[in-house]
C-alpha cells in the first residue's frame, strides 16, 4: 500500500501564518501538523511503505524537513503540483483533484491476480490539515475485513452545517449511493472526513475519472475536486464504503480550529515537570496550569501559563498571563495578558491585555 499526502496549497484560511510556511508546518503541542500525522502512520505502516507528498507551495522546506526527519522510515517521493496562476506573487493551482491524479505515475499497469492483492497494492489518501482522532489501524482494519473497494472516513456534522461539506450518502450496509460537494439542500449528516483508501483497480479508475475532469478545464474553470470523480467510481459499480470515525478528527485548516486541536493535543501530550531539566525548560516564579506543553530552551519567568497554552522552544515568557493559547518558536513575550490566541514564530509582543489575537511570523506588537 502507499500513502498519498496533497500539500501542495498555500493554506489562505491560515493567514498570516502560512506567508512563511507551508500550512503542515504550523506547530501544536510540540510538533508540527504534519509530525502529528507521519507519526501516526509510523505506528500503522510496514517500515518502507511509500510517502508520495505531492507538493509546490513551500516546496523546498517541506522536501528538506521531511528528508531530514522521515527518510529512514518511509520511502519517500516528492511529486510537484504546478500552480495554475500567481495572484500578487502568490501561487494558485487547480486543487485537490489534480494533486491527487498527479500520483498515477506511481502506479503500474499491471492487473493484482486476486482481491487481496489488489488492496494491498492500492493507496491511502491523507489531507495534510485534519488529524484523525481514531488510529489508522481501525481505518485500516475496516479496509481489509471489508468485501469492498474502497472505504471513505466521515463524520457526523450539525444539519445545519452539512452545506459546508462534501457529503455523502449511504444504503443499509454502509455503501455509498451519492456524493456531493456542498449541497444547497440537506441530503444527509455523513460529511467526509479526509482520509481515504482505495484498491489498485479502484485507484486506476479514480485517475481516469480524474483526467477526464482535468482534460475539461479552462481558464475560467475553478479547482478541480475529487468529489465528482468518487461519484463517478460509484456508478461505475465500485463498492465503497463509509466508515464513521468513532472519535472524529482535528481539522486544522483555520485559526479557530487550531485552539480546538491544541486543546485536545494537550489533554494527551502535556510537559511533564520531571522532563524541565533534560530539556533546558527554565521556570521561575510562576505558575503552570496543566495541561501545558513547554518547548526545549523556553523560558517562563513571574507568569502564569495555562491552561491549554502550547509554548514554543526558545520561546521567553516574562510578566505574563495566558491560557488558551498558542505561540510558536523563538518569541518573546512580555507583559501580555491574553487568552484564545495564536502567536507565531520569531514574535516580539509587549505590554498588551487583549483575547483573540491572531499575529504571524516575525511581527512586532
């Protein structure tokens, strides 16, 4: 089986903080997004499965990271995604669809001799912003025990949100009859939830349904999903089944939704004061309200943290109250009250009693 990861957007909903990284590299309880992810995988995989990232924005720092960290535990391939236009110098491209088709030359022509074969040559779809909160073993499981082609993760969403999502609907078994992206009308509450698995054959068909999409596209076209392509492998008679994640899942594609995750992360991942000293963590006069998470080489002096405060490494903390919060590596904050924030990287911030702020990278405030 291989793994498939589309990064290659430029993440808009998280301004300002994707203007210096790609929307994977956004850091929550100690790791990055996309750490949080391949982490998870590592628990579920054979050593040596294949990692196709298909990237383009921020292209170099996600290859260099994940090289660095990565390549002793997958096999890696890196597929670039063109952008279709630059809107002042930053780059657009034709979506999910196309990066998803992009990954076919991963995949030969040769036909699996049975059923099982043929899963285990086909691939799993992951988005680089949402973090299921089921392991991918339970995924998995339902892939292989299950007489079907393919599986789709959803969630359970309020009707009056299901507008908002690809939607999917389902017979008595748990088959998919219908997919729709965004519908004007309620259909039903199964929204799809990011991660997808599909046989060999299932995936040579999803491409073709893909470039037969992508061959279509004009200049006014918008970006090309993969919802209508899924519709069209269900006409076509593929068995593809819904799988309702227990747990749910962390969608990290907007601000509001990053202090959500943090706070669950937290719940399962804070310090530990017994680690302080292995990791240079400097705390004197104040207060920690777990659960916090505090980086190597931070300093949190007269301060009251937490909780649910995410603290970069070699971030300084002086004179301060925070809770509800997220600040990323190598700022300083000083006399600043705050709750229900996010701060980013290299951020100097002083003398501020305000909740909700939202300050990227390498600002002053």
């Amino acid at each position: 089986m291989k793994i498939i990861g589309p990064i290659a957007g430029i993440g808009s909903r998280l301004r300002p903080f994707t203007l210096s990284k790609p929307k994977a590299f956004i850091t929550v309880a100690g790791k990055t997004v996309l750490d949080h992810i391949l982490d998870k995988f590592i628990n579920t995989f054979d050593f040596g499965t294949e990692l196709i990232l298909i990237v383009g924005y921020k292209k170099r720092q996600i290859m260099d990271y994940v090289k660095e960290y990565y390549k002793d535990k997958f096999k890696l391939t890196f597929i670039e995604q063109v952008p279709r236009g630059y809107k002042e110098d930053i780059p657009y491209y034709w979506g999910l669809g196309e990066a998803i088709y992009l990954a076919h030359e991963r995949f030969n022509e040769k036909t699996p001799v049975n059923g099982e074969e043929d899963k285990r040559q086909g691939a799993l779809i992951f988005l680089g912003d949402m973090i299921p909160l089921d392991e991918y073993s339970y995924i998995m499981y339902k892939y292989y025990s299950s007489e079907v082609d393919g599986i789709i993760t959803v969630m359970k969403v309020p009707r009056e949100s299901a507008s908002s999502y690809g939607i999917v609907e389902t017979d008595e078994e748990g088959l998919i009859t219908r997919l729709v992206e965004k519908p004007k009308e309620f259909i039903s509450d199964l929204a799809i939830a990011g991660i997808y698995a599909f046989s060999h054959t299932a995936m040579k068909a999803l491409f073709n349904s893909l470039k037969k999409y992508l061959d279509q596209r004009n200049e006014e076209s918008g970006e090309i999903y993969m919802t209508e392509s899924l519709q069209d492998l269900v006409k076509q008679g593929f068995k593809i089944a819904a799988v309702v994640l227990k747990q749910g899942i962390l969608d990290f594609g907007r601000p509001s939704e990053l202090l959500k995750g943090n706070r669950y992360l937290l719940e399962h991942v804070a310090s530990k004061k017994e680690d302080f000293e292995r990791l240079n963590i400097t705390v004197e006069r104040s207060f920690l309200k777990n659960p916090v998470y505090i980086g190597k080489n931070a300093k949190i002096i007269n301060s009251v943290i937490g909780p649910y405060v995410s603290v970069g490494e070699n971030t300084i903390i002086m004179n301060s109250i925070l809770s509800d919060c997220l600040i990323e590596r190598n700022s300083l904050i000083k006399n600043m009250i705050s709750e229900n924030s996010i701060i980013g990287s290299n951020v100097k911030i002083e003398n501020i009693s305000k909740n909700y702020l939202i300050i990227g990278d390498k600002s002053q405030y």
